[in-house]
C-alpha cells in the first residue's frame, strides 16, 4: 500500500473518531422502558400481583418491576392483570385450569410484608402444564432497595425457567450531554438495567467515551478529555477514587478490562501509529500486541481470557480479526461487507457481535464463529456501541428514534426489542456490567 492511501486511511479512522467524540446528546435523568417489538416465540408467563401486607412504597411495584424485566428479556410474554381470572397470593389459591384456558405455561405468586424497615418476599413459580412449583423462595431488602428484592425475584424466575443466569440486577453505564446557552455538560452515569436509580459518576465539559466495567462490577475505565486530550481512567464507584492509567503522547483509547481484572487492554499511538497494547494494572507494565502499518483498535478478550478480537484496517478497511492468544497471527473473521468494526465477543464463545455497515445504513450484526455465517440484528439505521448482557442473552445498543438518541434491548436472536429513551434529551455508549451476585 503506498504512504498516500495509507495516510487517507488514517485520516479516516480520525474522522471515526471524532464522530464517536460528538454523537453523545443530550440526558440527564431516569431512562424509560418502550415496548417496540415482541417476539413470537416468547413464552407466557402470568405475574401475579404480590399481596400485600403494611405500608409498602408506592413507586416500586415488585410484581411490576419483575414483569417488566422478563418482558424486556424478549423471552417472556406477560399477561396483563386485568386479564386474570384471579390473583392468587399462596399455592392453595392457584386454579391450574383457569391458567391453562388464559393460554400461561408458568405462574408467578407471591407476597410482600414490610417488617420494621425491611420488606420481606415470599413467592412461588408453578409449571402450569405439570401443575408442579418449581421456584420457592423467602428474601428480604431494606425499604430503600425494594428495586433490587425485585431483581433478584425476576433473576431467579428467569433462571428456573431458562437454565441460564438472570442479568436483572446488573447494572448499565452510559454517557449523556446537555447542553445548556451554548455549554456543553457530560455526564457518565450508572443505572439499574431498566434505566432506573440513575446517577451521577462524573461531570465534565469535554468528552467521556467507552466506559468499560471490571468484572467484579467495583471499577469503570474510560477516556475522558478533560484535559484537552484523550486519556484512559479507572475509577472505583463506591469510593469516587480516579486513577489516571494511560496520558501517552497522541492517541489513548478503548479500554477493556481482562477476565481477572489485572490487565488493560487499550489503544495507543504513543509510538506513532494506531496499535493494541496491553497494561498490567498491578505493575505498570505495558506491552506492545499489535504491530502493523495499519490501524488497530477495539481490543475485547475472548471468553477463554487468553485470545482477543479487534478492528483493523489491515485489508484496506474496518474489520474484526481475531487472536488467538497475545503475540498469535490475527486472522479476519468478517467479511459480509466493507465496514465491520467494534467487536464485542459472546460468553459462550460462538459468536462475535459488532457494528455493521450496508447500504450506507449502521446496524448490529453477529457471525457464527464456527460456520462463519453472519446475521444481521438490528432493523434501525443509525446503530452503534453495542454491549452484551453478562448472560449472553440480551444485547444493548444505541441508535436514534424519531431523531433522537436512545438506547434499544434486544435478545441476541433480534427477535424482540425494547427502547430506553431518556426521559430528556438523547443518550449513547452504553455498557452492561456484570453480573455480581
């Protein structure tokens, strides 16, 4: 390739850039939870609403809550209460007959008590077809965290159902902007994975880019150019402590953290050119991964620990190549179009998610890793940032609608999706954090 097209490839990947450094608008506030798709094979489950004994808050409706979260896995499909024949709270109450002629495979009862300033839950999931209980459980939380007694419900119940862990009561971060007479405010916030009990982390006024949880769920990096320049922090949640860990010379990007949680992965251009390095956070140490003319950028590990994916230029442009293990011969993975990029690999290892370009429009796609067929998710136009549920099952994206920046769910099929927009203004690079529990 000669110093011109390469130099234009540069330019390009710089223009990328930018366009990641502004596309964050306007939000300051709650997310909202949109219905905008469903899926025809999800499976019907009736949630019942919890009985209640003394004076329980008001906004935090744990059967509510708990039948917004299956429906929002795009696996389940909730029955309305207004719909039931009844509203049994205990097993001798549950007519298995009027269930199976409402069309439910599953039941969900339960009550809520509020003991001193604690609520306690007792609930049960019935297999109606088997007329057989399959979850019973007692919990507990404080008054303060009715939400999370709710989330965890809605974990257990997606687990006793599907075999897989529920993510209900992880965590999302994602990057907002309101500009105010001409000002520009960023905001890195942390919410529940619904939106709610949204705060604060960090203000600025120049941008926040590619937060990244550690995987005990305690840390964020991200790159913050709050300095006038790109530079990778790490910052501990319950402390608010900032650790500045990459201020090279040029480019300091995209941050992700190691299964183990002692490495970095980030891109830098200390040395002139756009390449993949590895920083041990314990040590100091940096090590060098890529080496090539080209441009290398978007490292994620694999679900072994030990290979990674990341995007390159290196067959003239965006697309996902893969490592085996540090220092091994990437191969390319993506081919299905001119422009693929952002990888983010799938826990059980089979498939690789990322941004794809056709036609001139932005959707997510995924390829099979083993067969190489690749499968386009999304329907929007304009959709970037993806990020994965810690379970595999569910894939968090940004996009617009009706102009305006929003964060859209989807089961990792396509087959379902549910739109969290801010209650005001716009939002964008969203990322799931672990699971911790």
């Amino acid at each position: 390739m000669t110093d011109r097209n390469r130099t234009g490839n540069r330019r390009l990947a710089w223009s990328a850039l930018l366009v990641l450094m502004t596309i964050a608008s306007a939000a300051k506030a709650e997310l909202l939870i949109r219905i905008t798709e469903g899926a025809d094979s999800a499976i019907p489950v009736a949630v019942v609403p919890f009985a209640e004994t003394g004076n329980l808050p008001a906004d935090n409706n744990v059967s509510r809550i708990v039948r917004d979260d299956l429906t929002m896995s795009g696996e389940f499909r909730t029955l309305a209460p207004e719909k039931m024949l009844s509203l049994p709270s205990r097993r001798e109450d549950v007519y298995f007959r009027d269930w199976k002629i409402l069309g439910q495979r599953y039941v969900l009862v339960g009550e809520l008590k509020k003991n001193a300033d604690r609520v306690v839950a007792r609930y049960e999931l019935f297999d109606v077809n088997r007329q057989e209980r399959i979850l019973g459980e007692t919990a507990s939380a404080s008054v303060n965290s009715v939400r999370s007694l709710a989330h965890h419900i809605s974990d257990k119940v997606y687990e006793a159902i599907t075999g897989v862990k529920g993510a209900f009561s992880t965590r999302l971060a994602y990057v907002t902007l309101e500009t105010v007479n001409g000002k520009s405010r960023y905001r890195l916030q942390v919410s529940d994975v619904d939106g709610q009990r949204a705060s604060i982390r960090l203000e600025s006024g120049e941008p926040i880019l590619s937060p990244a949880w550690s995987p005990d769920g305690k840390k964020l990096a991200y790159v913050s150019f709050e300095t006038g320049k790109p530079v990778i922090f790490v910052h501990e949640l319950a402390t608010g402590k900032r650790t500045k860990v990459a201020d090279y010379p040029g480019l300091n990007s995209a941050p992700a953290w190691s299964p183990d949680g002692r490495y970095l992965l980030m891109t830098l251009s200390r040395d002139g050119n756009a390449e993949i390095y590895r920083k041990d956070l314990q040590t100091g140490d940096l090590r060098r991964v890529t080496n090539h003319w080209a441009i290398d950028t978007e490292a994620m590990y694999d679900n072994t620990g030990d290979g990674l994916f990341f995007t390159s230029d290196r067959s003239g442009g965006p697309q996902i190549y893969r490592m085996d293990s540090l220092g091994a011969e990437p191969r390319r993975i993506t081919f299905g179009s001119r422009y693929n990029a952002r990888p983010r690999p799938g826990p059980d290892g089979r498939y690789v998610y990322y941004v794809h370009q056709r036609d001139g429009a932005f959707h997510i796609a995924r390829t099979d890793l083993k067969s190489g067929q690749e499968t386009i998710l999304t329907r929007t136009g304009s959709d970037e940032s993806p990020s994965l549920s810690p379970n595999g099952r569910m894939l968090i994206y940004a996009t617009k609608q009706d102009g305006k920046g929003v964060l859209t769910v989807i089961s990792v099929d396509g087959g379902a999706a549910f739109s969290l927009p801010a209650s005001e203004g716009e939002v964008r690079e969203p990322a799931w954090g672990p699971i911790t529990q």
